[in-house]
C-alpha cells in the first residue's frame, strides 16, 4: 500500500521554488506583519505535510494508477453514463485564455466564454424542446433544486399555496426525494408496477389539490421507458400539478425523443453523463435546467442574454425580478459547461441521435447475451434503453452469493462493478449501462466474465465471497473492505501517533 | 463515427443477435408521437480541428493578459504546474465517485488526506469530502446548524460583511425551509460586525452565527468575542474562511473558548484556476459532535480482509441514496477533481509555503494600501485590521474608471456601488502574491493619471 | 531548496555518516584551483510563479495566430488532443531508456507498434527505434548504404531536389568519411530529377541514389524509374519521405521492382507540434537483409521466463554501447517521447484518417494553387504532379512580400532566393488539412492586393 | 499483458472526428484526385490498426502503468542522472505560443523563443567557463559529434592534417569511440589505474604528431574525479592536440567546477540529465556544445544573435562561414532547450551549485551506507562523486549471482535498477547514481532493499536467477525475458497470423 503523504513528511522540508520571493514578501514577511494584524494569526502552522515536490509528483501519481476509471476499464455504472470523455473537450477548457479569467471582471472581457454559453443553452433548448435553459446548477441534484423550487414559486406566484405534496415513484434516484424535502415538500411514492412502469391507478389515487408536481426519470432508472408519460402529464397537469424530468438517462434518447414533447414542465441534464465532460471521481458536473415558457420567470440566475449588437451580457435579478436567484457564488461550473459545448459542437444533433442509438443498441445486446447465457433480468418483458438490470436473486437464494459478491469479483477480472442495490425495489441487483462508446468486443468480454463468474459461483461461492484477490492495480490493491467497521468507529482522518 | 466503435458489420451482428432488423426498433416501445422524426435544430458536428480552431480564437478573445487586482471571493494565485498535471491524468479525471472502493483506493486515499488536511488547517475534527462552493456550503452549513439545534429558533444571524452572492444564495437554499435570515449591520468606520450591537438577540432566538473571515471587505472579524457570545446564547457558530488566509490566521477550530461549531468556504485559492467562476469547491468541517448531520461524501480508513488499511466512503446512511427524504442534503456529485488539487496543493505548499504565502498576499495588499493612499483623492474606507482585501474610496464613482482601468490592461476591482448603496465610489481591491511592488505602482500611477483625467473632465463640465 | 528534499537535519546526519562536517568536503579530491570560489555568473533564480510570468510573457510574445501556407520540411497538422494529453503521462515522459526490460514493459511495446506501424506505412521490412530527425536520418541512411555497399564506390547521388537543409546536415556529418556526395540537376520545368539524365553514372560509381518524395519543392519524384535504373547499376536507393503523404502515396518499399533498400525522413507531420523546428523525430526502414547495419534502437518481441511474450530492447551489438569505435552510429538517446506521439498518431488516424488526411492536404494544396493562378502576375513554376507544395512564380522578390502577409496575419511561405539564385522570386507554398477554402482565398486576396500595391510602387518609382 | 493494439483493431473501425471536413477534403477527396496523381497511389492502404479513440486511450494509458519512471519509482541509473524533471519546465515548453510556431517564419514571430535560446547561451558559457555555445545538438552523442568535428576542423584549418588519432580513456562511454570513428579519426584506448585515474604514463606515451585530442569525461563514468586534470591538459595541449569534455556527468559538478578552468576546448553537455529536460524514455534530449575561443569559429549553426537593437537574429553559414555546418534541419530540439533554460532560471548559479553538493553527497552518503552493509565499491579509497561503483564479484564467486540478477530482483522491491555491466572494466559492476533531488529515507529504503537481496542472494540464489517475480505494475508485469532469443530470432514487427 502507498503510504499517506503525512508519512513521508519531514519538518523543514520545503518547496522553495513556491515560496513567494521579492520584497514584499521578505521584507515584510510574517515576521513583520504588522502589530495589528497579531492577534489574529494562528499560533501553531498547519499540520501539512512536509513534502518535496518529487514525493508528492510520486505519490500522487501512484495513487492515480490505483483505481480504475474509463480512461483505464470498462466502467458499466448505471446510471451514471460512464462513458468516453474526448480528451479534446479537456484541452480546451483548458485554454489559458478561459482558466485566467477572473469571474468578475467585465463582460468585455468575457465574450469569448460567454458565447460559448449563451450558444450552450440554445443547444439545450433545441435538443430537450424546453423555451429556455440556465446553465447555473454544479450538479444533477442542484439542477433538481433549482427545479422544484420553480415549481414551488410558480405555484406561489399564482397564489396556489397548498400544493404541498410532490410525488415521486419509488424507483426515483435518492436525490429526486431529498431534493423534494429540501424545497419544503413532502414527498409522496407512487409504486411501480411489475413491467417498470409507473402504477397509473395508485397515481390517479395520489393527485389533488395538494400536488405540486410529479418528479420523474424517463426511460426510468428500472432501465424501460415510462411508455404511459403522456398519460401520466395529463394527469398531473390535469390536477394542477406541474412535470419534473430528472434527466440523468437523457443518454438513452437524446437527439431522438425531447422531454418538452412529452410533457415536462422542468428539467435537468447531467452535463458528467449526457454530454461527456469527465465524472473526476465525484465532480465537478454541471445539472443545467431548462424549463417550459410558463416556468420561464423563475429560472435560476445569471443566464447569458444576447443583446442586440451581438454581445453577450449576464441576465441576473435585475432582468429577471421572479428568479428563484443565485445557486453559486459566480457563475457555476464554467470549465464544465465548456467541455459540454465542446462535446455538443462536435456531435450535433446526427451525432447525438446515434449516441442514443448506440446506447441502446449496445444495452440490449448486452442484455440479450446475458439473458442467453442464464441471468435473470428484471423485466425480461421489456426492451432496455440504455440500461438495464439483472436480478441475482436466484443465484442468492441458491448458493448464497450476492449482488455485492458478484460485483467484487467482476473487479479481478478488471471490469469496473455495475451498480448495485439500486433501484432498491429490484433485489440483488445489478443496474448495468454500458454506454454507447463501448465496442461489441467489450460487451463480449464482459459476458464472459459474468460467465465465469457464475460457474465459480456455482462451484465455489466462498471465492467471490471473499473477492476481490488481485485486483489489476500496481501491487494488486486490497482485498474486500470492511464498511462496517468505517461506519462503527470513523476514522476520518490521519493523527500523527502520540 | 465519433466515439462510437460500431462498425457496419459489429452493429449488423448485434442486430442479429437481437433478431431485429433496424437500430429504430429498439425504440418501439415509445409512443410514436414522440418519437422526433426530424434532425434537431443544432449546428453541423464539427471535426476536433475546426472545433479546436473555433475554441483557440475563443478563448484568445478573452485572454488579455489583464494585471489582476480583483478578488471578491476568486483570487489570482500560483498554481504549481505539477498541480493540475497530476490531476488530470486520466485514472483521476475519468472515474466516477469511488463506489466500489476496492477499484477507488487512489481516489479514495486523496480524499482521506484532503480530509486530514483541511482538518488541520481549519482545527475541525472532521471535514467532509467536498460541497459545490462556498456560498453552498454556508448554505447547507446553515441547514445543518437549525437542524442541529432544534431547540432554537429557526432563525440565522446573518452579517452584512458576508459576501453579498453568498447571501443571495443562502436565501435561494433557505427559500422552502422556513428559516428566517436575520441581517446583522456593519460599522461603518471599522467595516467589521460589532459583537457589542448583538445583545438585543436573546438566548435561542437564532440557531447559528456566521462569522466570515477576513469578511467581503477584507476586514479581520472580532471572531473570538463574536464566537463567545453566541456561544453563550446557545447557538452555533458557523465559519466561514479563506482557507489560504489560514497559513497565518487563527483557524476557527480555535475561535473563542470553545471554537466555530462549523467551518465552511470556498476552496479556490487552493490551486483551482479561476476560470470565470467555476469549477471552485465548498469545503465545510465540523465539531464530532455533529458529524452525523453533515451533509456529503465522506471518505473513511477500515481494514480489510487481510487486516489491511484501506479507504472506503462511509457514513453513507447520512446521504440521499439512502436516507432519501430524510438526508441531510441532497448533494449527490460534489467537486471531487477539485479536491485532488487543493490536496496537490498544500502538500506542494506545505506549512510554510502556505504561511508565506499568506503573508505576501497581505505585505502585497498592504503595500497596495500605502500605495494608493499617496494619491490625491484616494484613501481606506475602513480603519480596522485586514487581511489581503481591502475597500478603497474613490472620489468619483467606481465603473467607468474600472472600464478604463482595463482598456490600459489592468483589473482594478470591484465596483461596491451596487451591492450597497453606502459604498457608492468604492472598490474592493487586492493583490495577491502574484503582484510585485512594480505592479502596485503601475496599478497606483495608472490610477492617478486617470483620477486626474477626470477630476479634469469634472472641471470643464463645471 | 529547490527541487533537494534534504532539511538541514537530513544533511548533519549523513554528513555524520559520511564523518565530515561540511558539504565542501566532499571536494577534497579536486585541486583546489579548480574550485570556482566565487557564485558564477547566472541570472538569480527565479521562483516558479515569476518563472512561469516570464515565459508567458515570452509564448505570448511569439503566439500570433498567423494562418500557416508555409511547410518546407515542417507543417501544421490537426494534432488529436489525446495524442499529448497522453504522451505527456509521467511514466513515459520521465522515464529513461528502457534498458530493464521488465520494468519498461509500457515503453517498449509502445516502440514494437510503433516499428509495426511505420514499417507498414513505408512498406519496409524493418524500423528502428527513431533517430533524432529526417535529416540526419537521411545522413546515416547513406551512411549505412556505403557500408553495405563496399564494392560500390564511396560516392552518393543526391538530387538537387532535396530539402536544401538536407543537403547541408548530410554535408555536415559526412565530412569525416571521405564520403563523395554527388548532386544531380532538376529539371527547370517539371522541378523533378530527370531519369534518364543519369545515364552517365557508371554502375558501382555510387553506393546509392537518394530519392525524395515528395521532392523539396512538392513535386512528385519518377520513383520507379529511378529506383530500377540505381538497382540496375548496383546501387542501393534511399527513399526519403513524408510519412503522412504514405497514406496516399506509394511506399518507398514498393518502388520500382524491388523497392528502396532504405527509407527514411521526418516524422513531425504524425502528431508532433512545430515548435519551431524540434523535437520532432526521424525514422528509418529498411530490407532485412540491411537489418544489421541500421543504426539505433530497435525492440523486439521474446518471450518470458513463463513462455509469455515481452519486449526488450534487442540486436544491441550495432550500437555504440557495445560495439564502441565499430558501431552502426554514434547515437544513443534518440527521440522515443515522439515516436509515443506518433504511434498514438496513427492509430487514432487508422489507414482511413490518414488516407482522408493526406488526401485533404493535398486537395487544399491543390486549390489554393487553382486560386493563386487567378491572381495576375502569379504562377505555378513547375508542371508536374504535385503532392501537397507548390512553388509559385511572384512578379516580384519574395521576401518584402512575406513581410508584408506576415503583417497581415499569414505566414505566407518560404522565399526560395536564398537557396537557389535561379528561384529567384520564387515562393514554397502549401495548405494542409488546417486550412479552408475560405483560409486559401483569404491568401490569394491579400496577396493579389500587395501585388498590386507592389506593382502601384514599381510604377510611381518609375 | 496488454494485447497489441493491432489485436483491438476491426475493419472499418474510424474516428471520424479526426476526419477531415469541409468542401475541399470531401469534394476533392480522395476519390477525385487528379488524374496526373494516379499512378503515384498507394493501391494497398497501409496496414494501421482501425481503432476506436476509447480503444487508444485505454491501451496507452494502461502501457504508460507498465513502466518504472522518475515520477513513480527511484532510479539510480548511474551515467543517466535521472533526477526530478520539474513539471513547470515541461508545462511552460507546452505553451501554444512555442508549439505552434514554424521553424522557418521570421525572427519576428520568434523573438520570445529566441531570448530564451540566446540567454540559455549566455548562461551555459558563464556555468560551463566556455567561450561560445551552440545549442543545436540533438543529444549527447550528437554534441560529441559536434565537438570532435570542430577539433577535425581546426587541426584542417591550421594545415595539420596528419592528426588521425583521438585518445579515450578505457572507461569511457560508447559514444565517445563511436564518435571519433565517425568524424574519420581512429581510436586509441588510454588504461585506467587502480584508483580510476587515467594512466598518466601510458597517456604520455600515446601522445604524438598524429594526436588530435583526448575525449575524457571528468568526473568519469568510474565515479571519481580525475585529479591529474590539469596535467592531463597539458599533456595533451604540448602535443599539440586539444581536451574534449564528454558533460553526462556535470550534475556533480555544476556550479562548483568549470570544464573551462580544467583546460577543456571543447565540450557537450546533456540538458537530459544535468538541467532536468525529461527523457522521454529515450529522448528527446538536447546536448548543446561549448568551446574555448579558439575552436568558436566552427561552432555548428545556427545559433542566436543578438543586433545592437536588442533583437535577435540566427547566425547561419553567412556569419559563420568556418562552422562545422548544419546538424538539424532546423535549428534543434528547440522545445528541450525552452525547459532546459526554465530549469536554469529557477536554479540559478547558487541553486546549480546545491544540485552538485546535493548530488554528491546523496553518492557518498549511500556508498557508505552499503559499503558498511558490506557492499564491494570500486574504488574504496576515493570519494564518490555523484555516483559510485559497487562490484559483486564476491558474490558472483560466493553464489554464482551476478549483477544482473542483482539488478532484475531489485525491480520487485519497486526500484529501477543501476546500470550494470558499465563501464566495462570493473567485473559485475553496478552504476549507482542516486541524483541530489531522492531524499535520504529513499535512499535509506534502497539500502535495505540491497541488504534484503544479499540475504536472498546468500540464503536461496536461485530465487535471484529467476527473479523478477512479481514487478510493481498492473497484473504484476513479466518474469525475466529472454534477450538470447530476441536477438537470434528478431522478431521486430507484428505480423498478422496468415
Ligand atoms: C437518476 C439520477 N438522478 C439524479 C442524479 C444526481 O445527479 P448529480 O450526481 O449530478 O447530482 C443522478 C446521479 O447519479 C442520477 O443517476
Ligand atoms: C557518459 C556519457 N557520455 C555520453 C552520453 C551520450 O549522450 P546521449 O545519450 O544524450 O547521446 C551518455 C548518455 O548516456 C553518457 O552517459
């Protein structure tokens, strides 16, 4: 194992070529600070490690090369669209021209990146068949905030004070709920029948006059596409309710099928799954919204407006007094937004339809070679969209391995884990999503792995319970980890030993 | 096709396999009045060459090469270069939260020493894996603390020193939950909240205190006595820092006698381009004690099989994948990458590289200080201790002369004017350790001459 | 210290180790004479932040955005953003040569597709490991040829065609050896080397023919001819190529009857930025029957302790390490980084983006030329086929031409005065793939306007 | 192991979004070529392989895993000076305004790159003591090239043709033979003696009319400082030939010593391991020549010029029409000299100086570490300069384990290995040159890792013979491979199986 940086740490070792030189900073160093200034200062330097700039070029590069990730492995993580991210798409947002610019300063300044801006939210318009885009949420689930709070001054703005209850299937992402609670909603499930749909009658049960909106993800996280969403708009709108579109699996459809033309009133796009720009082992993304002409006042601020002349100018409070108002200190995640216009320019929209044609293609063919060679998917009745799951429930009850065993395993053999035990209405499941930036030669390793995966299953359930052994990582990374024993007694952070 | 490896022969062969004849059939489960029978309206796909040209001329529009004076939340730092070249290696850049950990360990280790480290520097006891940027993660710092103490009232005390977007966006998080943010003045000669004009709020009449330190203005906070008092009334005390300032100021871990209950803020100083605003990251720490309500990711050392460390995320039943409505917080991706560099960053910085830095951010604005204050008509709105940023009054209002300020190559701040009536003709100004004493001279002379030009337009317009 | 971990506690104890006091010590062997008291004469040093604001200021001094019609042995290609993005890794770009095969696994495979790969695009049965560029690549090929040619005279034909730099390295490294370098005309119409005007070159009279294609001036080469008629004297035939222009044009090792025994040139045009001349790197091919004699590092498939394949660095006798005053070449560090550059080149290329590419360059090429014939006053010098350059006739010198476009945002060429008295007044021009058509009339418009200016000059000075 | 990228590779496999678009490319393509283009086509495309972009990051990413490097393993591989290559260097070198400029547009586009290249001159005449320098040299090799045509071409320009003969010492680095035959002259091997001095006697007998000069490197490949330098100089200078200084080894005297002071005409320098250029794995590195005043005539163009105006020209054939000639088609590695002279400016003199102290005492400190754990060195009476010797003689008698066992089981323990077997008169040698930027713990770990081996070496050889046995890279890398086969059955390039 890489030892901790702390570890390597020894007093006075420094990296002068960081300190800063030249007279203020000698002549008037800490050592000079003035009187004033004193009580304020910290007694005691930081605990940082004490490194040189080779330890931490080493050790930090060691510690890369031990995990996986798509530039290294295939990573079928459904949901979350782990797919190629153009290396390109990096390099420019990488520009010395974009990264030095200071959010302040003017928009004279600033007309380069914001073309690409205002041009990004067109873009979004056009592809989801929303009126308007704002590019500000840093996430999927800020997106969903920035939504339902719409949803909620849109109500408020009509006087409409009672919709208090949002409904949401229980096959929703965790986010969809906590983000509803956050709003000050109380959230409401709505059962999901045996085929991945969304129960209609227990639905057309739950709506009244306390309903702010329905939130939903279509083709739904079940991996089927929500065939009853005109129906189910209509409902909703017909009870005063507003349609929220979580759009995480938008993957499976972009350029082909548009949530305005299915009737959402409010949505949100993952930048990190639709549009390419890479996941940086948990962020930064970006969760743009785009909404219907009736949410249209609301949208979260600044926006990029266009003037007359051409030039591009903030939208903020001022031009638009109903906003729901800022969700970050600037602007969001710029860099994030760029990689996505990027992505979006060099696809356009031929290119977008085949990435959802070929995310389907390569998800059904997966599951109909897995479905050959014995698993047990859990709507075998269905087509997939861009993912689908496979239920080990068998298997479980059979020889006593897991959805989690299977995944360990999968990692020996140098595929990254499908994930698991979500949605949780499916048990031992996998949710599997191969994207369409996968050759067919992939997918047919993996089934191979799954293959030989059972038949050890079969013959030697206590091997995948005690997988991984060898993961392929410098010196063969760990065996399974315990979370348990993380979550009984955290140990957060490193302390030195007394 | 870009990025998609089908060839003619694979995508048949596939076809086969699922006994159908044409890609459209995968989608026959969709209504067909939805199915968009049209290209939509977006340009032609570029190649990567036309799109890399169309980006450098792009970015070559914004890049002038201005001398920056301008803070307010973002600050012009150096950025060692091994920073963002070890950060973007593709193990890094291209994987997602580390879920299965086993596969994650070098993500993971990052974040525990990110963990480790901004504990240190904060003197929290546990610090979470990242929020999206400050101004959110006051936000949900806010949220934790009324939640956190549910025998107070749900009530805020917000100063006016904060920064005003994060102001605004604490009220845009805070809109559904029915707190009331209480707005707390300023001194108008000192800049800073005056602990003495609280005591008309009584014991649990608020649930937490933010203290931001240096605050908007680059004023230095009374952080001891304010933490104290609100202490005494039983409410928490909610951090808010420049976490570069923290190489030389006293960490709120160590505020009054107990310390900030919270610490949260922006991340950017911390190795992150500024980039127009975006990708920063939200930090935020806490007491133990409150541990369980803190909202994010969390990174945790444990054994595994063999008796082994390792790192998983842990305390996963805080988070809406699990808790769903009743999570702490709907954050779900969060800054990761971001993370990586900061932790870059201060190892590269270390203790005294953090601390001399700090101080030459400071000589440098002090310089700055003594700089402008020669020239006629210019002087320091405020008398009160500052760290790195401070108010200047102009004789004249602030925007035009910005406008002019950055034709002749020079980003002179921030025009207050329109956060606060009372600030009319004040900039907010810094200069980091990436400014030199030339550099404040130039800013300072270009300054005069322009104050000059106008005091002369002023005249004739008499 | 920069870049030296060692804190003064770290020195004491391994001076204690070492039972010496002081770091000058451990210079007692050298005269003292030699020891140089004083600090010697550089520039103080800098810290990274000023370093990295000086040499911005340097780049952006040099970064015009100038639209690129020059090439001349050097050309702006799309350059695929993974290509650097990748090549830049730290396991590739600091390691050394990979001398423990075992621990350099990465490397070396990456060299054994690389040899793959350019012995597929030049036809040839072997390639090396790199040599530093096509120049000298060009140098040692003939080199190479005399040694493998002792009953051939020590002389060698080489064409007045050739990249006139060519020439001069050749001239350069030849020196020594008592090598003859024989020229041979062009021919003044169709700018190519005429076959059978070398039928005065008696067999075994040169060791081998050099043939360029494309030639210096873009004109296409009769390698056929040419290659049978030096077979036929018992001469072995150079081929010297671009190596982008093979995914259109025939391989060296397919000229003629029996293909050129050698092929060899400069692979900057495969993913290697211009950066003003270099690094950029030269390749080398030839028969098997010649493997012995090549110079430089080649890799070879073996296989493991376990019977599994490997790499290794391989037929190391040739090389100076070994061999010494008997070597192939005095070379040693060769130019590997780029070769990493170029295999990931040609593998994003593949043979359809290559073919599309060399076949783009060539139509731009093709049009500017048709575009250039519109304007009065211009021509095309030569008539012959063409690949991818054209040398123009100007009614004028080219020089102040050149300065006058280069004010104006082009890089409009090379003036071929300087190298040949009779190309006077003569411009090198092409348009790869990175141009448009619109880049192209942009060109011809500018130019067609300064012609006129120029003539508009020539009048009034009348 | 990673299979071949030829083995991902499918017929019909494309980037399109490396294709290029646009009237020109699909109207004139290559279909519609002029006819007169015809019979110059290749019929066959040529055999690359057709892969996805995912597929090419992949592979290279995870072949760039299997390697040992600076940035991830210590690397005491003694001759090569592989220290710490500061990435500032590499990154500044990447700005676009260096990449994209073309060697043969004005000097005016070029006066940025030009005051680097004139200034890093200026500054390796100051460190070096030399006259004059050219940087165009491509490497080391070609920078002895470089030196030894000058000393051709002065002997020629003087009328003293009959000094065919250039003297090497027996420890000498291949090159410097290669070299010397290759500018026309012939060998003469000088001994060494018992304490890696070059034999004075044998050197005074050797010299004569025919001598041209003397190739010596100073500290030598044996890892002592030749002492008797002066006297040498003189020797070789009262026979009137001249001193060539082979720089591979000025990291251990840089900033402390001047190859100028000793009595040197000529030298080469290698910005690859002295000024922390990185190797690339092989190059690309830069070996930049200076002279004494006499031998500036012929220095190799073009180099920089600077006008009384300030502005900077290159000097060619015109201004020099002595010089030696052309090396480069253009002008040099130009983009290792731009990190080269980054590498300098943050040094400075007092900071070369620290690398020559740092470095030597790394070399002294570990030799004595492993002379004390019983450790043979070559010469035990000397200090080390910046690297050393260690012989296994003893070992190889003892157990029969040779330096190369040694050297393939140190790879396991996460260490690259020395050079071995050179310089080839001390019997199963090891070259160890630690460089100034490892810290004394990894110096420490790599002591304990020679301790370690001895032991295994004593306790089970064969173990040794066979080692390595697991490497320290994803799936634990190969098991020693066979260098026998590889050369008599060269297999150099992948073939499709017919
Ligand atoms: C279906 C679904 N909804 C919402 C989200 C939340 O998006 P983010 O992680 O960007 O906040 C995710 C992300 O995993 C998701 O899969
Ligand atoms: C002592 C010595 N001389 C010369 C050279 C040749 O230098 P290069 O490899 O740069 O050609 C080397 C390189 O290994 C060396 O170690």
């Amino acid at each position: 194992m890489e030892p901790l940086i702390f570890e390597w740490s020894r007093s006075q070792r420094h990296n002068s070529q960081h300190h800063p030189v030249g007279a203020a900073a000698t002549e008037n160093g800490a050592g000079s600070l003035e009187a004033a200034l004193r009580p304020f200062l910290r007694q005691q330097p930081p605990p940082l490690p004490e490194v040189s700039e080779l330890d931490v070029v080493r050790h930090f590069t060691r510690l890369s090369q031990q995990n996986f990730s798509v530039d290294t492995h295939f990573y079928p993580l459904g949901s979350c669209t782990m797919k190629y991210n153009p290396r390109i798409c990096n390099t420019m947002a990488m520009l010395p021209g974009f990264l030095q610019r200071h959010p302040l300063s003017s928009t004279a300044t600033g007309q380069g990146v914001m073309a690409c801006l205002y041009e990004l939210q067109e873009m979004l318009c056009n592809l989801t068949g929303m009126a308007a885009v704002s590019l500000t949420p840093m996430a999927g689930a800020q997106g969903e905030f920035a939504g339902v709070a719409m949803i909620r001054a849109y109500h408020q703005a009509r006087g409409d004070g009672n919709r208090t209850e949002m409904l949401i299937p229980d096959a929703a992402h965790g986010t969809n709920p906590a983000t509803a609670t956050l709003c000050g909603f109380t959230v409401r499930e709505i059962p999901t029948d045996g085929s991945g749909n969304v129960q209609l009658e227990a639905l057309q049960a739950a709506v009244g006059p306390n309903t702010a909106g329905l939130m939903l993800t279509n083709p739904s996280t079940l991996g089927v596409f929500e065939r009853h969403i005109r129906q189910i708009a209509q409902i909703i709108h017909a009870a005063g309710g507003l349609l929220y579109y979580d759009g995480a699996n938008l993957n499976a459809i972009a350029g082909r099928i548009r949530p305005g033309d299915m009737g959402f009133d409010a949505i949100h796009l993952n930048v990190h799954k639709t549009f390419a720009t890479p996941h940086g082992g948990g962020g930064p993304g970006a969760g743009p919204v785009g909404v219907a002409e009736r949410l249209r006042p609301f949208l979260p601020v600044p926006m990029v407006g266009r003037q007359p002349t051409g030039s591009y100018i903030w939208l903020t409070e001022q031009e638009c007094p109903q906003t729901i108002g800022r969700l970050s200190a600037f602007y969001g995640n710029i860099g994030v937004l760029i990689r996505a216009y990027a992505y979006l320019r060099l696809t356009g929209a031929a290119g977008m339809r085949r990435v959802a044609d070929y995310a389907t293609l390569n998800a059904n063919y997966l599951m109909a070679r897995l479905t050959q060679a014995g698993f047990q998917t859990a709507f075998p009745a269905r087509r997939a969209t861009h993912e689908f799951i496979i239920t080990l429930k068998a298997e479980a009850r059979q020889v006593g391995v897991t959805a989690l065993d299977f995944a360990k395993r999968l990692l020996d053999y140098g595929f990254y884990a499908p994930t698991i035990y979500f949605p949780m209405l499916v048990p031992e499941c996998l949710l599997i999503e191969p994207t369409e930036t996968e050759s067919k030669e992939t997918l047919d390793r993996f089934v191979e792995a799954m293959i030989a995966i059972r038949q050890e299953a079969m013959s030697n359930p206590q091997w995948l319970r005690d997988a991984p052994h060898a993961i392929p990582v410098p010196g063969g990374g760990c065996s399974r980890l315990d979370d348990t024993l993380a979550a009984r007694k955290p140990d957060l952070r490193w302390q030195p030993q007394p | 096709m870009p990025f998609i490896p089908h060839t003619a022969n694979d995508t048949q062969e596939m076809l086969a396999v699922l006994e159908i004849d044409h890609l459209e059939t995968l989608f026959e489960e969709v209504p067909p009045e939805l199915l968009h029978p049209d290209q939509i309206d977006l340009p032609e796909p570029l190649g990567e060459m036309a799109l890399a040209r169309l980006m450098r001329e792009r970015a070559s529009q914004d890049e002038r090469g201005l001398l920056c004076f301008t803070g307010g939340g973002a600050y012009e730092h150096h950025i060692p270069a091994a920073i963002w070249e070890i950060a973007s290696r593709g193990e890094f850049y291209s994987a997602y939260t580390p879920y299965q950990a086993e596969a994650s360990q070098g993500t993971l280790q990052v974040l525990y020493e990110y963990q480790t480290m901004m504990a240190g520097l904060t003197a929290m006891e546990v610090v979470n894996a990242s929020l999206y940027d400050g101004a959110t993660a006051l936000g949900e710092a806010i949220l934790m603390a009324v939640r956190a103490k549910p025998d107070c009232a749900r009530r805020v005390l917000l100063p006016a020193t904060l920064h005003p977007h994060y102001r605004q966006v604490v009220q845009t998080l805070l809109n559904g939950q029915e707190i009331e943010i209480v707005p707390l003045p300023f001194c108008n000669t000192g800049g800073h909240t005056v602990p003495e004009s609280l005591h008309h709020h009584p014991a649990r009449s608020f649930a937490a205190l933010v203290i931001p330190q240096p605050n908007f203005f680059g004023i230095l906070e009374e952080v001891h006595a304010l933490t104290n008092w609100a202490h005494q009334q039983g409410g928490l005390v909610i951090g808010l820092v420049n976490p570069l300032s923290l190489g030389l100021l006293q960490p709120p871990g160590l505020w009054g006698d107990q310390g900030a209950d919270i610490a949260c803020g922006d991340g950017q100083p911390l190795g992150i381009p500024l980039s127009s605003g975006g990708p920063y990251f939200g930090f935020m720490g806490c007491k133990q004690a409150y541990l369980r309500q803190m909202p994010g990711r969390i990174a945790g050392r444990t054994k595994d099989k063999q008796g082994k460390e390792g790192f998983v995320l842990t305390l996963q039943a805080r988070e809406q994948h699990i808790r769903r409505a009743k999570a702490t917080s709907n954050i779900c991706t969060n800054q990761g990458l971001m993370t990586v560099a900061a932790t870059l960053y201060l190892s590269l910085l270390g203790p005294e590289g953090l601390h001399r830095t700090a101080a030459a951010c400071h000589a440098n604005t002090a310089d700055l200080a003594r700089q402008m204050q020669t020239v006629a008509g210019l002087s320091c709105l405020f008398d009160r201790p500052f760290f790195h940023e401070i108010v200047l009054q102009l004789p004249c209002p602030a925007p035009p002369i910005l406008a002019r300020l950055e034709q002749l190559g020079i980003s002179g701040g921030i025009a207050l004017a329109p956060y606060d009536g009372l600030l009319r003709d004040c900039l907010l100004v810094c200069a980091t350790e990436t400014r030199t004493p030339a550099d404040n001279s130039r800013f300072a002379h270009t300054l005069k001459t322009l104050l000059a030009e106008e005091k002369g337009h002023g005249t004739s317009d008499f």
